[in-house]
C-alpha cells in the first residue's frame, strides 16, 4: 500500500461511534502502511475531529474542494457521497488510469437510509468492489442493485486496528473482577447487570454516551479488563486481543461466543439480533458460570479470530484481489444533473438541521438512559438522594435544551411511525 493514493468519503464525522470509526480506523491502518490518504465529508467537528487532527490525517470538508481523478489510486465510498468535483471527472474525459471505486454499506436499517445504495444505478456504472459489514447487511441490501454484481460483493466485517492483535496473551482470574460495559444505548437489563455487580464488589465500568467515560478504546485500555459486555464492532476488538467478550445489548444477544453461535452472531454483526433477549439474574449467572469456558475457546482460536478480523489481513486480501472495472464516461447529460442534484442537497443549508437532529437522538439517548436508571433507582429503593437528584437535574437540562426542543419537532413524524418518544 506504500505510496498508494486514496480518497475515503463519509457523510459526517462527528460522534465517537459507528462508521465514524471505521472511517477513522481505515484512514490511520492506510497511512500508517505508507499510503496518502484524504477524507472528504460534509460534517466535520469533535468530539472526532481532535483525533483526525492529532493522527495527522487530512479531512476536508468544503463542496468546492478540487479533488480529481487522476490523483488516486482507490476512493472508498462511504453512503455514496462523491465531491463534486468526481463527479464532474467522470462526465469528462476519464484519465487513462483511473482509480477503483469500492463502496462500503454498514447497515441494512430502513431508518438509516444513507448505508444503503439509494442513488440509483451509481454502484453498477462505477464500482469496482461492493462490501457489506455482514452477511445480514449484504443479504437486505442485495436487491436494491438493478443488476447482478455478485461478483464485486464481498464481506468486510469492521475489522480491529492491528494492535489488538498484537497484546500479549495474560493470566485470568476464576471469575471476571473488572467488567467494561461499551454502549451508547445501555439497556435495563445490563443496567441490573452493572449495578448487582457492583453489589458483589466486581469493578464495573461504562463506556459510551451518558456512561461512565466516552471515549475510543485503546488496546492498553482493553487488556486491563477481564470481561468486555458489548456489542458492535468492539467484539472484534475482544476476539483479537483475547478479551473474553459476553455479546449482549438492546436487541439481545449471544451472550457468550462459542463454536455453536459465532457464525450466526457473526452474520448479524455481533448486533445482538437474530438471539432472545434474557433477564439480568440469566446474564449474570451466565457471566460467572461460562467464564472459564469462554476464556478456553477465545485463547484457543485466537489465531483464527486475528485472520478473520485483524484489518491488516482482512483489507491486503480484499485489496489485492479486486479486479479492474471498464468504467465510462457518464455522458448521459439528466443521470449527471441527478448526481449534481444529489451532492448539492448533501450540502445545502441543512448543516444546522443535521446538527440539531445529531443533538436531538443524542440528547433522547442520554435522557432513556437517565430515565431508565432513576427508575432503578426508584424501584430498588436506593437511598443515594444526591445520585438522584444529579440525574434529576440532568434530566431537566436536556429537556429544557434548544436543541432537544428543535430536534424533538423535526423528528415528529419518524418518532410518530415508528411509536417512539
């Protein structure tokens, strides 16, 4: 990858979650292994912008940026967005080299429009390689294509930077003593988890929005725990570094991996979907009883799991095995308007709009969280009033907030069909 050129585009990069992190993971991977790499976005601000900057990695984020054609080897495409400027390449004359164009769609979700190939028939005039984060993903979104690509499809299941790879194996206890919790939408039942848990003097800590501490996690971090409670992306991360890892979270889940359930919890991107949810005395009784088998099957297949999942295996194979695509000039004059309507509705005045909707579905996972704890709190008949009064107060200033108010109009008629808050 030495010297190779790419171009990875992305709708937003905000939020410490999601495909901001893949985003941000694949652009450090890249540079790190000598290639020049530009982000191209429309949104652009902390909390992960200080990241970007601190790993000196190029992001631009203005419409009129004169990005061409000629000046990359591969442009990875996050929700279909191409600068405008691409897009102006490709109804020119096309340079003799032109770069391969792979598109990646992360989730099959109806309400999250943007990972799915909405922008009709681009991917089939352009794409030299279609990904998908999983089986579930690849196997909902098949049938939006109008033509059959199979062979540019292929699974990139949010591989783990490297250095998870890399940690040492080390000594476990009989029962795990220090429990991360990662989640930006905690459940009640894993709520019950942390907080018996904690009754049984087990270090229990949260990581996420509205928990304990939000921030990325660093292999270092990860290896000084005993057991991770999570789902997502961070079980790759556990299934590198030989963390034991207990799959679990608002759509239910696995609980612990083992050969008889990775494959289908795998396909559904360690969601937690495609499994039964449990109550909070199953998922502790479980955490203590299956540890020592979980931490056997993780240690033994560990070198399996690094293969399947260490971004240095998983996109030099991908890389090297995509095959050259004829792509032509894009001379049909209404399909080319489209493409420019498109990328000019991305970056019209909805700037604001999209910041307050970011901020609404933040300030609504902060206050279900709050609320549901204060709950807990309540129905256990806890006596720590000055807990309580905190999370009254935070409450009351999310709701009382501009953006909680603005945001929770706009999203009226989502919120109404889809029967939530």
């Amino acid at each position: 990858m030495k010297n190779k050129r790419f171009l990875i585009t992305q709708n937003s990069l905000r939020m410490l979650a999601g495909s901001e992190l893949v985003t941000l993971e694949l652009a450090s991977y890249l540079q790190s292994q000598g290639a020049k790499v530009i982000v191209y976005t429309c949104f652009f601000g902390n909390p992960i912008k200080n990241i970007f900057d601190k790993r000196n990695i190029e992001v631009i984020d203005k419409q009129d940026a004169k990005l061409e054609l000629k000046d990359f080897d591969y442009i990875w495409v996050h929700h279909q967005i191409l600068p405008k400027s691409i897009l102006e390449g490709l109804s020119k004359r096309l340079p003799e080299n032109m770069p391969k164009f792979i598109f990646f769609h992360m989730s099959k979700l109806d309400y999250v429009p943007l990972e799915q190939p909405f922008i009709f028939g681009l991917e089939e005039k352009i794409a030299s390689k279609i990904i998908f984060n999983s089986q579930e993903t690849k196997d909902s979104l098949i049938d939006r294509f109008f033509s059959d690509l199979s062979n540019n499809f292929e699974l990139f299941r949010n591989p783990a930077p490297v250095e998870f790879s890399k940690l040492p194996n080390h000594t476990y206890s009989k029962t795990p003593k220090n429990i991360l919790v990662v989640s930006n939408h905690l459940c009640p039942e894993i709520i019950e988890v942390k907080e018996k848990l904690q009754g049984q003097r087990v270090n229990v800590v949260g990581l996420g929005d509205g928990l304990d501490k939000n921030s990325i996690i660093s292999a270092e971090y990860l290896s000084t725990f005993d057991l991770v409670i999570t789902i997502g992306k961070t079980v790759q991360y556990c299934l590198c570094a030989n963390v034991p890892v207990y799959v679990y979270d608002h759509f239910g889940g696995p609980g612990y991996l083992s050969e008889d359930n990775i494959k289908i919890a795998s396909d559904y991107n360690f969601s937690g979907r495609g499994f039964s949810k449990k109550t909070s005395k199953q998922i502790i009784k479980e955490i203590i009883d299956g540890y020592s088998i979980v931490v056997k099957f993780q240690m033994d297949s560990r070198g399996e799991f690094i293969k399947m999942f260490s971004i240095n295996n998983i996109l030099s194979n991908m890389l090297n095995n995509i095959k050259e695509k004829k792509i032509y000039r894009l001379d049909d004059e209404k399909y080319v308007n489209y493409l420019f309507s498109i990328s000019r509705l991305v970056f019209s005045n909805m700037f604001d709009i999209h910041k307050l909707i970011s901020d609404n579905i933040l300030n609504l996972d902060r206050l279900s969280c709050l609320t549901r704890e204060l709950s807990y709190c309540n129905k256990k008949n806890l006596n720590n009033n000055d807990e309580i009064v905190k999370r009254d107060k935070n409450i009351l200033s999310i709701t009382k907030s501009r953006s909680y108010k603005i945001g929770k109009f706009i999203t009226a008629p989502y919120r109404f069909f889809k029967g939530g808050l």
